[in-house]
C-alpha cells in the first residue's frame, strides 16, 4: 500500500539575517585525538548555554573513525551574534589556545548567509573538506583572515588581545 509523504517547509521570514555555520575538527595525529576528546564536551556546553542570538546547534552531525572526525552545525539569528559570541569567551580562549598549537587536530568552518554569501576556513585541514574540496585554496592572510573581512562585512572590529593577524604571525 503506497501512504503519501508529509512533506512540510519553514518560513524563514522571520530571521531575514540568518547565518548557518557548519564547523568541524579531525584529528591529524594520534595526540589529536585527546584534544578533540577533550572539547567536544566544552562545545556542547557552549551550545547548550544558549549565547544570545544562538537559534538552535546540533553536535556530531559530520562524524568518522578514521581519522577520527566530528562537525557541528550551529543556527545564528546574524553575523553580528555569531562575531560576538566568537570573540568572546570560551570561543575566544579555544582560538586563542588552537592558533597557538593546533594539538594535533585541524579546524574548519563554513558560513552561509540567508543575505547572501558564503565564507570558509581551513586550519590545518590537509584532507580537502567541504569547499575546500574544489574551490581554489588561498592564504587566510589580510583581508582573508577573519570572517567578517572574507564576507566584505564592513571594517573589522577591533580584535580580542591574542588574536589578531599581527600578533599570530
């Protein structure tokens, strides 16, 4: 007997700004793996304290063994609550200690913008990941470096002592 699909949609007016972020962390060395280990339960936590302008996130969402792998997906009501919360704490203090030493693992994250537009980064990721996998690779360097300067979002903030461009490289 064949039963008709319930299929629904959202109306997403609402949220004209939305930003959906997808960001992951694999493990590049055996050591890695305690890294990883060690902040996924700082991730969610974060997640689970509900930042302003944080819609909904689902953890473990993009998983593997080999090499041990997990991503995320995180709903942000703007660019604006998603660049706050990432300059603040805990966010701030996981790049602060990533850039510094990436303890064996990689990072990535990609943006999408119900505005329009999309924006990535890749560190340490040697595996092509996302659209890393086919679009050109370039330098996270000068305008490239932050997210804000990658989506032309206007004139960067000042960033958070630690972390910025000068003091990194």
């Amino acid at each position: 007997m064949n039963t008709p699909v319930n299929r629904k949609t959202v109306d997403l007016s609402a949220y004209p700004e939305l930003v959906v972020i997808y960001l992951g962390i694999r493990v590049n060395i055996l050591t890695g793996l305690k890294t990883a280990i060690g902040l996924g339960p700082q991730i969610d936590a974060a997640g689970r304290a509900r930042p302003e302008g944080l819609l909904h996130y689902e953890n473990n969402i993009i998983f593997s063994v080999f090499p041990f792998h997990i991503g995320m997906r995180w709903y942000w009501r703007d660019f604006e609550s998603m660049e706050l919360w990432a300059r603040s704490a805990p966010h701030r203090e996981w790049w602060q200690k990533f850039i510094k030493n990436s303890g064996g693992t990689g990072f990535w994250h990609e943006s999408y913008f119900m505005t329009g537009g999309m924006e990535a980064v890749y560190d340490d990721i040697f595996k092509p990941t996302g659209l890393h996998a086919f679009a050109p690779v370039i330098d996270a360097r000068g305008s490239s470096f932050s997210s804000r300067g990658r989506m032309k979002k206007g004139s960067e903030p000042k960033q958070p002592v630690g972390t910025s461009e000068s003091e990194i490289y």
